[in-house]
C-alpha cells in the first residue's frame, strides 16, 4: 500500500468522521483528503450481513487498532473466565451474585426506580423478596431473564422471543410491534413491521459470522434494537440480556455475561443517538463502535478487580493442614487450584501478580531451552500454566492471534511433548497444564 499518513491518521489513531476532519483542518472542502482516508480504509472494510430499511448491507472497517482492542479485551475475559473457575464455589456464586445486582440496579435508574438498598437488590437478584411492590416488577421479570440468558447455549429467533416473553411475564405468543415508529429521542428510522422477521434473521446471520470478533458482534444486537425496535415492550432490556447471552456463549463465561450492556442498551443521550445516526447515514458500524467498545472496556475493569480481590482473599485464608485431610494426602494438595509454592513449576502461575513483560520473559526462558517449541507456544504456555485449571483451542487461537487449525496443532503438539494433558469433556478438548520440574529445565 502507498504510503497514505491521513488514512492511517484518521482511521487507527482516531477513526473520525467527514465532520471531524473538517472541524480539524478547519476547511469545508476536504474531497482531496477524505479520498486518501477512504481509499486507506476500503483495503479494511467488511460487509455484514445487516441491511438498512433500504437493503444497502452495513460494513465495519475492521482496522488494525479495532481489532486489536476487540481481541485484546476477549483474551482479558478468557483469562477472567480461568481465574473465576479457580475460585472456590462461594466465591464465584458471590461474584455473579454481586455482578447481577449491578445489572438491576442499571435497569432500576434507567427506569426511574428510587435507588434501591443493597439489601433490596440482593433479594431481587436472588428473587427472594417477599413482597413485590408493583414498580419492580421490571425488576424482578429482568432477574429471571438474567437467569434465563445465562441457561441458554445458543442464540436463535426462539431465544430472542424467549428472553423478551420472559421480560414481559407473558407465555403466551410474543409480541411483536405492529405499529411504525415515533421517537423524538431515537431518531433512527425503523423498518417497516411487517419485515421485522427479515431483519431478525439478518441479526442471526449477522452473530454466526465469525470473522467479526465476538464482542463486536455482541454490540451490533445493541444497534440492531436500536433502530428496529421489534417488540410492543422491553425492547433495551431484551437487547441486553441477548448480548450477554451470546457473549457467554462463545467461551467467554460468565465474565462475558456480566459485561454492562445494561448502561449501554439503556442510554438516552443525545450524544448517543448522533453516534447512531453518523453510523446510519454512512452504513458504517465502526463509528458505533469506536465510541462504544472503549466505554465497555473501562467498565469491566471493576469486574476485574473483583476477581483479584477474591483470589487474593483466599489466598491469604489460613490453609489447611494437608495432613489432617482425609484421604491420599498428595491427592488433596492437587486440589488446589491456585499454586503458591512454584518450586516444582517451570513458570510462575498465570494469570495472577504476573505482568505481559513477565510472560514474555518466561516466553524466551523457555524457548531458549527448548528450541523446538515455536514462540507463541512458548508465549501462550508461559501466561497459561496455572495448575488445577484448564484451556483450549480458542484460548490460542485468541490470544496468539491465530487461525483454529493453528492453534489446534500447537496445542497438540504442546501436549504431546508433555506441557499439557489433553482430555475431551462432551465435544471439546481440553488441555490442563502439567508440572515441570526445574531440572528438567
């Protein structure tokens, strides 16, 4: 590609819009430019499945720096989704429990509910509470659609009618809108109702294409509701609840399920409808998601943080005296899902108190020793040994930025040269690392 500086300039470091170029140069006439950014663009842009009212397909510019942020946050899930299946069962019940009470209480202020007690909440997450006054009722019917997306393993027209049948505490036949559309907040222009199945499927095929990443699909039910708006009722509050569904779903676990979708599904700001309305008019989600993706990123830190809290909290819990347990006592010292004695470890555990640069270190340790090792399998098994827990392929394939068969063949080979034991659970093959010991290496 020639060398184009305002292309990569306006696309990666900042992905502006034609508006934004000019406020920058402060010019009205910027045809020169805005040629060079598109043309460095249309060497990224994919087409989606989605079509607007008029049936021209939405793309997304899947640019270095986008991608890079998607798959860099879907690997930062996968590592929650490992550390959460360490934790002991208490701690990771605690942990949703705590995360779905974020998520109603969401849904309580972005419906004007007086803000309720953490009591409270804890009951309505729990669905505990005795007496129901009729203003929670949302409430309550989003609880039990929490826990309905969290049951589910796949996303289908039947999921979507499910999940929106749940909300509105009907079982009966789903209700879909058959009015056109009048919002003076949301301006986006809805289909017409009698082609709302059409745009349902669009989404579906839209979600199994998998060379969008997954959190950036899970968005794009967010903009889809949005501007279809396809039931009678709770439409924000389905969209969400659909997006983590679909998230969890494509191994990420619960740490993709908690993500706030909420405040983003719920949001009624001007700014945020003229962020839609950019991506209307240029057919192009990358606006939308620009602005939205980071926003989903720095809120999961708290999440985040609230792992290590609980992993650093039982780690610190007096241990037990091993000999004292019943049974073999080798057996029960290989219960323990976190490790804190490394003596008999070729690399310190992951993904606790260890830093990229530490794993990148450990990464050349160990393919000095062992040569034959390529390095992202040196670098994927120095950030992923932590014993007692488990991985697979597309822990790779995510986090080395590779193709499935790729990932695939390291992680076999990896075990048939003993890092790893491989066992098939159900359909799929994991790999739990084995302890080396240091004279080996």
């Amino acid at each position: 590609m020639i060398r184009n500086d305002e292309g990569r300039r306006y696309s990666d470091d900042v992905y502006a819009t034609k508006d934004e170029v000019k406020a920058i140069y402060n010019l009205d006439d910027i045809q020169d430019i805005w040629e060079k950014i598109r043309s460095y663009r249309f060497y990224y842009d994919y087409e989606t499945e989605l079509r607007d009212i008029d049936s021209n397909p939405y793309k997304i510019c899947l640019t270095r720096r986008l991608l890079s942020s998607a798959y860099n946050f879907e690997h930062v899930l996968v590592s929650d989704r490992l550390l959460l299946s360490s934790l002991l069962k208490e701690n990771q019940e605690k942990f949703l429990l705590d995360c779905k009470c974020d998520s109603l209480s969401a849904v309580s202020r972005s419906n004007g509910i007086e803000k309720l007690s953490s009591s409270t909440l804890d009951k309505l997450a729990r669905r505990v509470l005795e007496s129901l006054p009729s203003n929670y009722f949302l409430l309550d019917a989003y609880s039990k659609a929490f826990d309905e997306g969290l049951s589910n393993d796949s996303i289908t027209k039947e999921t979507i009618e499910r999940i929106n049948n749940t909300l509105i505490g009907n079982d009966g036949q789903c209700k879909y809108r058959k009015t056109e559309i009048k919002d003076i907040i949301n301006i986006l222009k809805a289909p017409d109702y009698q082609k709302i199945d059409d745009y349902i499927s669009q989404l579906i095929s839209f979600l199994n294409d998998n060379e969008i990443p997954v959190l950036l699909r899970a968005l794009g039910i967010i903009y889809v509701f949005d501007f279809l708006r396809p039931f009678e009722y709770c439409n924000e509050e389905t969209a969400s609840i659909l997006a983590k569904t679909f998230v969890k779903t494509n191994d990420l676990g619960i740490p993709g399920f908690v993500l706030d979708f909420e405040s983003i599904s719920f949001s009624r700001s001007e700014r945020y409808f003229q962020r839609l309305s950019e991506t209307e008019r240029t057919l192009d989600l990358t606006y939308f998601y620009e602005r939205i993706l980071p926003f989903l990123i720095e809120n999961q830190k708290k999440d985040h943080q609230m792992l290590l809290d609980l992993a650093t909290m039982e780690r610190n819990q007096p241990k037990p005296n091993i000999s004292s347990l019943p049974g073999n006592p080798d057996q029960a010292e290989n219960n323990t899902f976190l490790v804190d004695d490394h003596r008999n470890l070729a690399l310190p555990a992951f993904p606790m108190n260890i830093s990229p640069e530490e794993i990148q270190t450990n990464a050349e340790k160990l393919h000095e020793v062992h040569p034959h090792l390529k390095k992202k399998q040196c670098h994927f098994y120095a950030g992923h040994c932590t014993i007692g827990l488990h991985y697979t392929i597309d822990d790779f394939k995510l986090a080395e930025h590779t193709v499935y068969e790729t990932a695939r063949t390291s992680m076999d080979d990896l075990a048939n040269r003993g890092f790893y034991k491989k066992e098939k659970i159900s359909n799929k093959f994991i790999y739990t690392p084995i302890p080396i010991n240091e004279e080996k290496i």
